[in-house]
C-alpha cells in the first residue's frame, strides 16, 4: 500500500515516511483501508488542484 504514496512527487520526503510508517505499524485491517481510501482522496484532490494550476 506504501507504494501510493512512496515515490510520489505530490508528497514531501518527510510526508512519505510518515505514511509508510503508519503502513507498518498499523494492525487494524480496517483502520488501515480507511487510511488508505482517505489517502487516495487526497492525492486525487492534489492531482486536480495541480493541473488546474498548469492549465
């Protein structure tokens, strides 16, 4: 699941090794597949509001 958000230019360095180390610690399934649509809500919100600056 780390690999969202690892690599991602939209996210700093500092943002990415809090979200994998919460990959990690995390040991409930639920909370973390929460975590994770939260995630891609975000990243989706970042995506749009970056293209519509370029456009």
């Amino acid at each position: 699941m780390s690999a969202v958000i690892i690599g991602n230019p939209l996210f700093s360095p500092e943002e990415q090794l809090l979200a994998d180390h919460h990959v990690h610690e995390c040991e409930d399934a639920g909370q973390l597949a929460l975590w994770l649509a939260n995630m891609l809500s975000a990243s989706g919100k970042c995506q749009r509001t970056n293209s519509s600056r370029t456009n």
